[in-house]
C-alpha cells in the first residue's frame, strides 16, 4: 500500500501572522514549521503502511519547504516531492491544487491523505479540487480511518454526529485533527531523514506552463478591520465575578 | 449579472440557514438570482429560497445528491452550470458544500475562494488574522466566480416572491458514485444549540482540566437561554465533543453576551465568535489577545471567578 501526503509548511502558529508589502503572507521569518494539521496525515499514512509499502510527501512552497517536508520524512515517510518555483508566489487554491495534481501524478499511490485545511490559509478547498482534477473520489473530514480488503472506511464528521463512509481506492482522504496521536520523530529519525530522496521536478517537468499557474486572485486592497470600542479590564481583586454580574444584568440576559 | 446560491435542502442546518443569508444579500447586488439545492429535501427549499429572493430553483430531490460526497452534486450541478451560464455561485460554508465548491472549480477552471464575510459583482472580502485585518480580493478567470461565505455573514430578510422550481435530473455516471454515505449517527446535543442561545459560555485551556467544564454547565444553567461552548484545543484534547466546538472549524455564533472563559484567543477561535454583541473575557494572563475584544476584562483565576459569578448570577435573578 502506497500512501501519498500533502503536507504544507506554515508560519508557525504560535506566533502573530506578518503580511509582506504585497499582501501576501510573510513566510521568511525562519519561523516555519510543518502544518500542524499535516502531522495527522502523516501520522495516518505511516499507521497504514506498517504492514508495507511507502509514504510519500508532497508539498509546493518556497525552497524552505523543504525543512517540513524533511520533518515529515524525520517521523517515517520515505520520501519526498517538493515544487517550487518563482512563478508559484501568490498561487491560489486551484493552481496549488493543479501543480499538486500533477506532482502526484508522476507516482504510484492507493490513497492520498490531506488535512482538512491549513492552518494559515484555512480555505479547505485544494484536496477537493485535487481529487477531481486526478479524477479520483473523495473522503471528507475523517475523525476515523482504516482499510478493508481494499476498501476505505472513515467516520465523517457531520454538524450533529458523523456519517460512516466506504470508498474504493484510490482515493482522496482528509482528515481532522485527533485522528490520531502523532509520533515525535526519534533522533535516528531525524539523522534518517537527511539521506532520504526528496525529489525537486520544475514545473516544466510536470508539464504545466505559465497559463496552468497563473493565479485568478488579486488582493485589491488590505485594511484593519473596525476596531471593537474600547473595553474595560479590571484585574480581579474579588469582585470581577460581581462586575461580570451586573454587566449581564445590564445587557438584559439575565 | 447571474448570481446562483447553492442551497442546503436540510432545514434547521447551518448551511440552510445561510442560504437564506446569501439569497438576502444576493438580492441586493441587482442582477438575477437563482438557487440550485440538491439532495433530500430540495423541493421544500426551493419555496423558501423563493421566500427569500431566487426567481428560479433548480431543485433535486434524489438522495444520490447526499449520500455520495460531493462528487455527484458537482456532476449535475457542472451540467446545469454549462447550460446556463452564472456569473458567480455562492456556496454556504458547510461540510457538503465545501466539497461540491470545491470539486466544481476543477470541472470550470473557476476562481474559487473561501471564508468569504463579503461579496459583490467579481470581488469578494475575508477576514484574516482573527478578523483584525479586512482583505478585498477581486476574482478573475472564466466564470462562474466561486465563493464561499461563512454564516453569520449577512441577516436574512425574505422578499415575499415564489420561484419557479425546476427538477434536476438524478442521472449519475457511475465514476461520480463512490465515496458512499452507509450510515448516519446523529449525536443530539442535550438542551440548547449553540446557535441558538442568546448567551454562550465557551472554554478553553485556561480551565486547566476536563472535569471543569462542569462549572461552565452550572453557570450556563444560572443564566438561563444560555450554551457551552469550546476551543479547538480542549476538543483536539479529548476534554468536550466536536459538537460543542467555536471557531474556523467548529460552529460559528452570535451571541448577545460571549463568555470567554480560560480562553487565550487563537485566530482560529476568535473567527467563530467575533462577532458577538458583547464579549466578556476571563483570563489569568493580562496580555492574552482575547482581551483585545472584550468589553469586559477580568484578568483572574477563571476556578475561582467562574463558581463566585454562577452565585451573584442566581443572587440577581432572585
């Protein structure tokens, strides 16, 4: 079973977010990590491929990428696809989803595993658009999975419960954070990782031109929301709760 | 201009609520607008979406639209798309239509963007860094522009027109029925929605362990029409269920009074509840971003201020 994850690196999320004088998101500050999210993914993969065959990690990014995709290679993935290109500065989901598309194109899979969505971005939409340009079904927000003489089986998260879902493979899956518990990769790992292959087409190499990566997005324009008015903040000396009280009472809930 | 609104047949849902605000606000761009809504329930909807500003609906009832994920619904809904032309298609932001949008802007070549609060004739505004910053894009490429956009964004008023309905053929290739639906757990949660409640206490790490959420129980239960919430933090860590989750992933509310409680303000939670009336914020640690949009501040012990406030509360009310 060969198991492919896209995995994005993000600005690490426990610091506050930086645009860039164009708008887009500063991601150069040496502060990236993996996607939180995509440790899931991983997690998920390596889990699957116990009884045999690879992982493979698949990223678009900046050259710096390279450090998550080598995280994920650190915790057990074998080996590595990543694209980068000046030309894909600014790409908007459906061009990450075509360079993705064809990036894993030039493999041999069963599943490709996706986080639901990233954790800078959060627009949720390329492993959807990825699965239709591949032409392959997709498995939506899995809080559970496994195989199955051949078949996947997840429990999707709906509004008021989950639904149980069974998909032939290949497939796309994504999944929710608390799928799993990801390992933390062992120092042999890490020392591992360095010598895996990491595989860097151009985008030429995948067959796509300038017309397939051309962004249909534009900023227009970046503002400071409206600022809420100024609120009070009381250090509790023993009457915050009394303070909360009376507000309650005054905004008539209670 | 054509404006069409991908409706959710399911009444009482997040996304059927939010058609009706997109459909409100649709109305106000002055072009056509039409509806489609697919799966169990359309032809119901399809009044409503009337009600409230489409002039046509194209409606399917078949339960192939539901039980397989996204790829039929993005079958015929391509197909209605190539014969009518839209300029632009608003998806409500809910599991289903996340996954047709999605699947969609393949099949066209379509723009797609999501987490939309705003949207016009090719533009379309989203809140970034937990709403502290307004981004204004403008969509190119073929049409339809697709846009997705979260609840909440609009208040839904109905217009008083009906819509003529027009039936969706539920001829599926078989490639587009795969990923199958073979069973559904509902998981009702017990007493108010969250939604709903005109009061909602939420909590996060800062209330140091699970069994503390109970506090939250008692004082939600002392104010009455009132709902507990969570941060994605305690739910990843197994405290509470997904269902009472706030946040980017999660539910999004409105409540007239927010409660923060333990609650550090991470932009993924900030993005599901910022746009409450008023928020009131307890947290041990004076710096935490959530202080930057309360209008009531107590940095304090949230074990401590929680039970005292649960006691003035029933004090107040006598």
């Amino acid at each position: 079973m060969n198991v492919i994850v896209c995995v994005k690196q993000v600005p690490d999320p426990n610091n506050p977010y930086e645009l860039t004088g164009d708008h887009r998101l500063k991601r150069d500050g040496g502060q990236n990590v993996l996607d939180p999210g995509d440790e899931f993914g991983v997690e998920a993969a390596l889990k699957l491929t116990e009884a045999g065959g690879e992982v493979t990690v698949v990223s678009m990014g900046p050259p710096q990428a390279m450090e998550a995709i080598r995280r994920a290679l650190s915790m057990g993935a074998h080996k590595g696809v990543l694209v980068s290109d000046d030309s894909l500065v600014g790409a908007d989901a459906l061009v990450t989803a075509k360079v993705l598309a064809a990036a894993i194109g030039t493999q041999t899979y069963d599943l490709i595993i996706a986080g639901v969505e990233s954790t800078d971005g959060y627009t949720g939409t390329v492993p959807g658009t990825l699965a239709e340009l591949l032409g392959l079904p997709q498995a939506t927000f899995a809080k559970e999975l496994d195989i199955k003489d051949g078949t996947l089986h997840i429990q999707r998260q709906t509004e008021n419960g989950y639904d149980d879902v069974e998909c032939p493979l290949p497939a796309v899956v994504t999944v929710t954070a608390g799928v799993n518990e990801p390992r933390y990769p062992t120092f042999k790992g890490i020392m591992q990782a360095k010598q895996k292959p990491v595989d860097q087409p151009s985008l030429s190499d995948l067959g796509l031109s300038g017309d397939d990566t051309a962004p249909t997005q534009t900023i227009a324009k970046v503002e400071p929301a409206p600022a809420r008015g100024a609120g009070e903040k009381v250090e509790d000396d023993g009457t915050g709760a009394a303070k909360i009280a009376a507000f309650l009472k005054e905004a008539k809930v209670i | 201009m054509k404006v069409w609104v991908y409706g959710d047949p399911a009444p009482g849902s997040t996304g059927y609520k939010t058609t009706l605000e997109l459909l409100t606000k649709a109305r106000s761009l002055g072009g056509d607008v039409e509806a489609v809504v697919l799966g169990p329930g359309a032809t119901e909807a399809a009044k409503t979406c009337g009600e409230y500003g489409a002039t046509k609906v194209f409606a399917g009832d078949d339960p192939v639209f539901s039980d397989y994920i996204g790829t039929a619904a993005a079958h015929a809904l391509h197909a209605l798309v190539q014969e009518h032309r839209p300029n632009m298609i608003l998806f409500p932001l809910s599991y289903d239509a996340r996954d047709v949008a999605s699947r969609l802007s393949a099949k066209t070549g379509s723009t797609i963007m999501s987490n939309a609060s705003e949207f016009g004739e090719g533009t379309a505004q989203t809140a970034i860094f937990g709403g502290a910053k307004i981004v204004d894009v403008a969509l190119g490429g073929p049409d339809p522009k697709i846009v997705i956009v979260r609840p909440k964004s609009f208040e839904p008023e109905p217009a008083g027109g009906s819509a003529e309905v027009v039936a969706v053929s539920a001829d599926i290739p078989d490639e587009a029925k795969k990923a199958k639906v073979t069973e559904r757990h509902e998981q009702e949660a017990e007493g108010l929605k969250l939604e709903d409640a005109t009061v909602v206490v939420s909590g996060g790490r800062g209330l140091q362990q699970p069994d503390n959420f109970k506090l939250l129980d008692e004082l939600a239960a002392a104010i009455g029409n009132a709902a507990v919430g969570a941060t994605r933090a305690v739910v990843d860590a197994g405290w509470v269920p997904y269902a009472m989750q706030i946040g980017q992933t999660g539910k999004t509310v409105k409540p007239k009074v927010y409660l923060a409680i333990g609650i550090s303000g991470a932009t993924q939670h900030i993005v599901g509840m910022k746009s409450s009336d008023r928020i009131i914020a307890v947290n041990k640690d004076a710096e935490a971003p959530i202080f930057n949009l309360a209008d009531l501040g107590v940095v304090g012990d949230a074990l401590k201020v929680v039970p005292a406030l649960t006691e003035e509360v029933k004090k107040l009310k006598g």
